[in-house]
C-alpha cells in the first residue's frame, strides 16, 4: 500500500486524528462524530438515514483496511465507527443541545457497556463488521433511550 493510500486510510479511521487523543480515544472520535452529525443534521429524514447507511457501508471498508495498516484487531486509533454509531444515537433527533448532548453521553455509556448483542458482536465478529457494527448496536440502544427520554421528559 502506497503512502498517500496509508494516510488517507489513517486519515479517516481515526476520525481526522481525533483516535490519537491521548486518553479516551472513543470519546474524542464521538466529538468527531458529533461534528459530522451537525453537518448532516439539515438533511430530511430520508436522506439522512440514506447517508448514514452509506456511511456505516464505508466505514466497514475502511475499519477492515485500518485493522491491516495498524496490524492489530480493533485498534483503538480507530474511531470511524464512534462516528458512525453517533449518527444512529442522533437519527430522528432535532440538533437542539439538549439531544447533541443527550445522545452524546448515552451513546458514550452504551458504547463502554456494549449491551448484548454489542458485546457478542464485538467478542466474535472479525474485521471491519466487528469494530463498526457493536457500535451501530450501541447507537440504536442510545436512539432508544434518548426516544424514551424525550417522550418522558
């Protein structure tokens, strides 16, 4: 793999070199992702989910191709699929603060928890579908709890 081709894998597995932060990686990707929802959040409904699948498909491809230029499974550098689960936390949701940031710790403690089948899901899938989809798991948990927090409150 060429230098430019490594870069640009590094590039965005780690959510513009958020991944490197020196403590809690994870969250600093989900500060990535809580970006790049703001970004997507003036979509229609539709076309936001749309994006957002693309975006898991992509961010499968890319995980499994990190996992090769970091030689390690689910390299903590990797934080495309914080992002990816952030936008499944934030689908539905208005970007008023109080859900940013609501989706943004619920997801966080879903994500560290991995409730089943997260946590299958990350124990015995390999590759890219392993490192992205328990997160994918993790943020439908969070859309959930934050539905039923809205509903409540």
């Amino acid at each position: 793999m060429n230098g430019f081709r490594r870069g640009f894998i590094v590039f965005l597995s780690t959510g513009a070199f958020s991944g490197y932060a020196p403590v809690m990686p994870g969250t600093a990707g989900t500060v990535a992702g809580v970006f790049f929802y703001l970004l997507l959040s003036h979509f229609h409904l539709p076309v936001y989910l749309l994006l957002t699948v693309l975006f898991i498909f992509f961010s499968i491809l890319i995980s499994d191709k990190a996992e090769h230029v970091f030689s390690k499974k689910d390299p903590p550098e990797v934080v495309i699929d914080e992002i990816a689960g952030y936008l499944i936390t934030m689908a539905t949701f208005s970007s008023e603060w109080k859900y940013v940031i609501g989706g943004f710790v619920l997801f966080r403690i879903m994500d560290v928890f991995k409730p089943f089948p997260a946590n299958r899901i990350n124990e015995k899938v390999k590759g890219g579908c392993g490192i992205v989809l328990d997160d994918v798991v993790a943020g439908v948990y969070a859309n959930l709890c934050l539905q039923a927090a809205r509903v409540f409150f």
